[in-house]
C-alpha cells in the first residue's frame, strides 16, 4: 500500500515507572534507572527527526521520558493536559498488593461492568470520553475535523498545513484510545491491553486523503527497536 503522508502523530509512551518501592505503592511514579536508560535510548533515536511538535503528558514518569529529547533538540517543555493517563485510585503508601488485586478483581469483572474502571478512580467510559474529546479538540486546532459519517473520515479546514510530524509523549491508556479514536474502531473498557504498547515505544499514525476527505493509517505500533533487548519492558 503506497500512503503519501500528509500529516503524522508520533506516539511515544513513557519509559518504565517506579511503581512501587520498598513494598509500597506511588501514585506519581519517577523512572526507574533502567526507565532513564531507556528515555536516553529513545532520545537517539528521535533526535534526528524534525518535530513541528512536541506534546507532553503533564504526569512525572512521561515528563522524565521527554527530558531527555527535548535536551538533544533543544525544545522548552510544552505540556497537553489532555494526554494525562486514567486517574487510578489513591494508593500512595498501601501495600503494593492493594492495587494488584485491585487491578486483578476488574479483570475478572465481565466485560460490560469494566467500563465502571476501579472503585475510587476514573471510570473507563468518562476516560475514554475524556481522550476522544482531547484527541478531537487537538485535531481541530490543526484543521482536521470529524466528517458526518459512520466511516473513519475526516475533513481539512482550508488552512491545513501538510507536511507536519508531531510528538505527543503519553501514555498506553492515552494512546491506546486516541489511536481507536483516529482509525474509528469501537472503544473497550480494555485499550491499554487491546494495543500492547512497550515502555519507550515509538508509534506512528499517518493521514491520508481520499475522495471525499482523509483517513488515520496505523504505520507503526510499539516500535522498541532502538533498545536491547534487557531493556524491553511493558
């Protein structure tokens, strides 16, 4: 399939997180050592592309995850409060099997029931409506408008510019439902496992115009070719 790109997202998920220490839950993780070995691997390899864009969730572990980027290329952190990962429960300081089998019960939950999320965080349903509202608001400030139709297509406002490549450093939730969100695929309760996206990933939607507008492609998914092996985590 030959796409001739106008426009691209780059997804990029944070590197891994410190989530728990000494036994004991954090809420806003910092990178683990191997998280900022691998935010300096991902660094070299993004450096060398021209970025129009780079947006940062506003949460600490993608914030460390940039840092090192926006360093090589020189760029001022420029945060998107829209990207910020489903807000979990308050576990700060519990026992690190609290939230294990907090999150285990919710698997068990049969499917309709999951879009409630964990009891004391953000339900499913009101994130994902949060995250398709943000991705539909960002798109329109860059001239790409959801058509009036079933089918995955967008329209360009008259002032579109083409030729664009943007940055957003996120989330696997965030990203997850954003790329379900550009491609038109009906949401789950479950997107951050639908799509198995790595620590420090790399992945790439492309739009493309069509007869009567354009449409979202799916060019890369989880790309972590730019870390060994021992540093591939999810």
């Amino acid at each position: 399939m030959n796409i001739e790109s106008i426009f691209e997202i780059v997804l990029v998920r944070h590197a891994e997180p410190e989530w728990v220490r000494d036994g004991l839950n954090i809420d806003e993780p910092p990178l683990t050592e191997r998280g900022h070995e691998q935010a300096r691997l991902l660094a070299g390899r993004l450096s060398s592309e021209q970025f129009d864009e780079i947006l940062v969730s506003p949460l600490l572990r993608t914030r460390e995850t940039a840092a090192p980027l926006l360093s090589a290329v020189r760029r001022e952190l420029q945060i998107e409060p829209w990207l910020e990962e489903i807000r979990n429960p308050i576990w700060q300081g519990t026992p690190v099997e609290k939230a294990a089998e907090a999150w285990s019960e919710m698997k068990r939950l049969p499917s309709l029931q999951r879009w409630a999320g964990l009891e004391g965080g953000e339900a499913v349903s009101d994130f994902v409506q949060r995250i398709n509202i943000g991705c539909s608001l960002f798109l329109e400030e860059r001239g790409i408008r959801r058509a009036d139709t079933d089918l995955p297509v967008w329209t360009l406002d008259e002032g579109f510019v083409r030729h664009r490549r943007i940055c957003l450093v996120a989330h696997a939730g965030t990203s997850s439902v954003a790329l379900c969100h550009m491609l038109g695929l009906q949401p789950t309760p479950w997107e951050w496992e639908r799509f198995v996206i790595g620590h420090a990933s790399v992945s790439r939607v492309q739009l493309f115009e069509i007869g009567d507008g354009a449409t979202f492609a799916m060019v890369k998914l989880s790309d972590n070719e730019h870390l060994p092996g021992e540093l591939r985590t999810y």
